[in-house]
C-alpha cells in the first residue's frame, strides 16, 4: 500500500512497504541499492556510527537509529528477489549476504578505516558485464570526505559512493533507477546530480521526509556540468555559430 507519494523533479518518492509497493511499479533500467543486512546492527547498535561528530554535523533533524527495532535482524530476500527482476541492471550493497547468481563484477568500497571494529569494505553485487572495481573513500572520523554531509541515517552512504556505483551501469542515458531501501534518500541524490530518474521506496516517515528535503536540496543546486550536458544539440550549434561571427 502507498501511504504518501512525493514527485521531486524526475524523482518520485514512496512512502511504503517495499514488498506491497514494487508491484505496482513497471520494469526499471537499473536496481542501485543498500538493503538490511540481516547481522543485527538495529536496537542502538548503530549509534557509534555517529562518534566523534559535533552537534552541528549531525543536524537538527538526525535520527541516529530505529531505537529498539528488529529492521536489521533479517536479510529481505523476498524483496531484493522482486526489484531484481524488475531491472536490467542491478547493484546491491551487502550482496553477499543475500542468494543472488554469482557474478563477475563486485563493486568494492573501501572504508579506509584503519583499525576498527568496522568492515575494512562493503560489497555491492551487480550483474554488470565487467570485472571486479574498487572505490577508496574514507567515511568516519574526523578526516573523513563529504564532511558538509549530515549523517542521518545509521546505514547512509558516501554520495560519492553511490555516483560512483551508478556510474559503472550501461546506457547511461536517460536511466530511470530503483532504490527500495531508500532510507535518507543518498541514491536518489545521487541521481540529481548525475542527471537520472529515480524512484525510491521507503517505509520509515520520518527518514521518507529526510529523503524529500535532500533530493530537494540537491535540485535547488545543481551539477554545472549535468546542467550543461541538457542543452540541446541544436542550441549547442546555434552558439557555435555566434560564436564563430
């Protein structure tokens, strides 16, 4: 069941079991997200991915962990096994812990993390045509990239992460791309600023309107150069032409 649905330029946001929702939903190009992992990482476990984060970082509105919730503590198979079949391409995070065909091509980051209790990566599955990748991106402490980005989600992902797994899927034109886990809306972010459609499902109301204010955000400022790569052939040449007057 659709309980609220937002329309956010080419991003329509659903509020919503993503096992009622998908249904609902036609045949997607591509599949590009960060389901539950099913290791248990709910009831305020999730807490210290927020240490060493000031006041201001985390923002007004942050909402550290779903509290006493069992959201973590099994994987959703049965979801993941719909939005797969619903999409050309597919990129899923924590894919090794789910029964998907295997693959050759894992898109691996690395977390720089150093010596934590932390995974040193995370594993996305794909069904691309392609080899192994890997992707450094440092994500905790106080040296960590996207420093101006709040944490608000106990799971949420680097943008360049995900602009950089949506970037290794084919046909990148005009793509419309599913995230069933949208959690604080980074995938459809992601999105914005690469110039995709999207579609995101979530089922917690209050990172759903998390979601809405940062897809928000990110239209009211825009990727120059995706900005640029929208003009129209025919008014590209016409400024040529001047140009050459």
């Amino acid at each position: 069941m659709i309980k609220r649905e937002e329309i956010i330029g080419d991003c329509r946001l659903i509020l919503g079991d993503c096992r009622e929702v998908l249904p609902m939903i036609g045949s997607v190009d591509a599949l590009v997200c960060d389901p539950p992992y099913g290791i248990g990482e709910a009831a305020g476990k999730a807490k210290t991915r927020t240490s060493g984060l000031t006041s201001a970082q985390r923002g007004r509105d942050y909402r550290p962990d779903y509290g006493d919730a069992q959201w973590d503590d099994n994987t959703q198979d049965e979801a993941i096994a719909m939005a797969v079949a619903k999409a050309r391409w597919s990129v899923v995070f924590g894919g090794n812990y789910y029964d998907l065909p295997p693959t050759s091509c894992w898109l691996i980051w690395d977390k720089l993390n150093g010596s934590t209790d932390f995974a040193d990566c995370e594993m996305a599955w794909t069904n691309l045509p392609k080899a192994v990748r890997r992707i450094n991106f440092l994500w905790n402490g106080c040296m960590r990239r996207e420093r101006y980005v709040q944490r608000q989600h106990p799971t949420q992902k680097p943008i360049d992460v995900m602009k950089w797994c949506i970037e290794h899927l084919p046909d990148p034109h005009n793509q419309t791309i599913l995230d069933p886990f949208m959690g604080s809306g980074t995938t459809g972010v992601a999105c914005v600023k690469l110039g995709r459609k999207f579609i995101g499902i979530e089922i917690d109301e209050g990172y759903f309107d998390i979601a809405c204010k940062r897809i928000e955000a990110a239209y009211a400022q825009p990727d120059l150069f995706v900005e640029a790569s929208k003009t129209a052939p025919a008014e590209q040449l016409t400024l040529l032409e001047k140009a050459a007057e």
